[in-house]
C-alpha cells in the first residue's frame, strides 16, 4: 500500500479531532489531504478501510448550522469532498464494467451493497430516512422516524453538482444512467391519475432537485438526450404550479435545455408548442416580476420573428 493511504486513519484521526473542537483551519487541512488522495489514487482510497468513517464526519459537519462563513467554507470542503468519492466511484464502475453497473464493492459495512452516489440522491429526495430502502444514515442522530434537516439535504444536492461538474468525459454516461432517473421520478407528475405525486414536500428541496438537473443538463449535453422530454415537461409543469423558487430553477432548465446541442432541440421540439404557451402565461400573469422577466425572455427565444 501506498505511503498516502497507509496515512489515510492518521488523516481521519486529525479530522475526528479538529471536527470536536470546530478547527476549521486543520479540518480544511484534512479535507485537502483527503481529496488530493481522492483525486490522485481515486477507487483505491475510495475503498479503503476508514473511508466510510471519513464520510461519517464529513455529515457531521454538514450538519452544523452555517452561523459562520468559516463554518461554511468547511462544509464547501466537505461538499467537494463527497463530490471527488462519486467521481471515483463512477471511474470505476466505467472502467471495470460491473455487472449492470448498479453495484460496487463495498467501502465499508454501513455501506454495503450501496455507493456514494445513491447514497447521497438518497438523502436529497427522501423527506425522512428509509431504512427499508438503504442503510441508515452514518450520522447518529438521525434516524428512520426523524425528518432529515432541509440544509442537509440542500448540502446533498450541492454534493451532486460539484460531482457533475468534475466528473471527467469518460464518466458521464454513467452518471447521466444513474443520477438523473431518480431525480426526475421524484419530481415527475402522474400521466395515469393526472395528479402530481411528489415524493419530495419540501418546495425548497425540490428547487434544489431542479437545479441539480440544470447543472446536469448544462455539464453534460447529448448524454441527456433519452431524458430531454421529460426535463422538458418537468420545467413547465414546475413553471406552472411551482413555488417562486421552483419556478426560477424551472425557468433556468429550460434554458439550458433550449441552449443545448441540435440532437436535444430536436428530440424537444415537440414540446416547445406547449413551452410558448406556459412562458406566455407565466410572463403576463404570474405574481413574482422575476418570473415574468425570465419567461418573457425565453419566450422571445423560441417565438418566431
């Protein structure tokens, strides 16, 4: 084993201690450590013995209240943190091929059988813990009955970004296949019963859910192309019924999707009747003036002169 992670439990020895007594400076030090090793060694420090303890910190500190912009560049480092550990294990699964693709060796027992990146959209889109569903979370205090703190999950979907963003071409695909279906089936509406199921209650988070699929649509273009339609119709049923918030992260989709590649405008075409209608409607009449600024510009983009 490599002298660097033969310093990995020294590393999480540090961390444990700065993170009692909330020094930022040596945590940041950690951090840097941790993800210097993450980018150089990828799957194997991934895998190593200490890694899940390692993540059980890092929740840790997510979970502190960001009273203090030292607090908040510490959970910053946490969030690219957990960002490069998806990175890594999306490399690997590219590159070894498992079977399906679903599942990975595991990091540790309280992630058997589960990988970061599930993990992690686990904790964004469920409004309480399942532990039918997946392991219960690493962080002590919270448990199957107990809600899980909204910027705790809002940390999670700024996991999924920073992952998005850093993930290298040879690993879109992957993310594309994993991340986005449960995404979009979280927020998507019933086409049976005509109503909207939601599985997330919290409009904040479901804001942040769409713009973790701006940012997807944004960072990773053609891959998206078999879930183009249903971007689409997610950004305006959100432009429709959504909260002020949800309606912005709505309108921002939908610009990203009308500023991609031909082979997305094309397989979205169809939908852009539609679209012209609800910008329409959301331009004129909607309560918020950001809303109506913003729909009033897409609506000059794909209205023809």
């Amino acid at each position: 084993m490599e002298k660097g992670l033969v310093l990995f439990p020294t590393v999480l020895l540090q961390l444990e201690k700065a993170t009692e007594i909330q020094d930022s400076l040596k945590i940041k030090a950690c951090l840097f450590s941790i993800c210097t090793s993450l980018m150089v060694r990828g799957w194997e420090s991934l895998s190593h013995r200490v890694t899940p303890k390692i993540r059980k910190v890092l929740e840790n500190i997510l979970l502190w209240p960001s009273v203090e912009d030292e607090i908040s560049k510490v959970q910053h480092g946490c969030i690219d943190c957990l960002a490069l550990m998806i990175c890594a294990e999306l490399q690997h699964l590219k590159s070894s091929k498992t079977s399906g693709g679903e599942k990975i060796r595991s990091t540790g027992k309280d992630t058997s059988g589960y990988s970061v990146l599930d993990y992690t959209i686990h904790c964004l889109i469920e409004d309480r813990s399942n532990c039918s569903s997946i392991p219960k979370l690493s962080t002590d205090i919270l448990t199957c009955e107990n809600p899980l703190p909204i910027p705790f999950r809002l940390c999670m979907a700024n996991v999924i970004i920073s992952a998005c963003q850093k993930n290298p071409e040879s690993s879109k695909k992957t993310f594309a296949r994993k991340a986005l279906p449960p995404l979009i089936h979280s927020l998507k509406f019933s086409t049976k019963f005509l109503n909207f199921v939601q599985v997330i209650s919290v409009p904040e988070v479901r804001a942040a859910c769409i713009q973790v699929l701006f940012s997807a649509t944004y960072h990773l273009k053609s891959t998206l192309l078999p879930v183009s339609s249903d971007l689409l119709k997610l950004s305006l049923r959100f432009l429709e019924q959504g909260s002020e918030k949800e309606k912005l992260a709505g309108a921002k989709l939908m610009a990203s999707l009308m500023a991609s590649e031909d082979v997305i405008l094309e397989n979205i075409s169809e939908g852009l009747l539609e679209a012209r209608s609800v910008l329409s409607k959301a331009s004129l009449s909607d309560p918020s003036r950001d809303v109506r600024e913003v729909c009033a510009k897409l609506l000059a983009c794909i209205t023809p002169l």
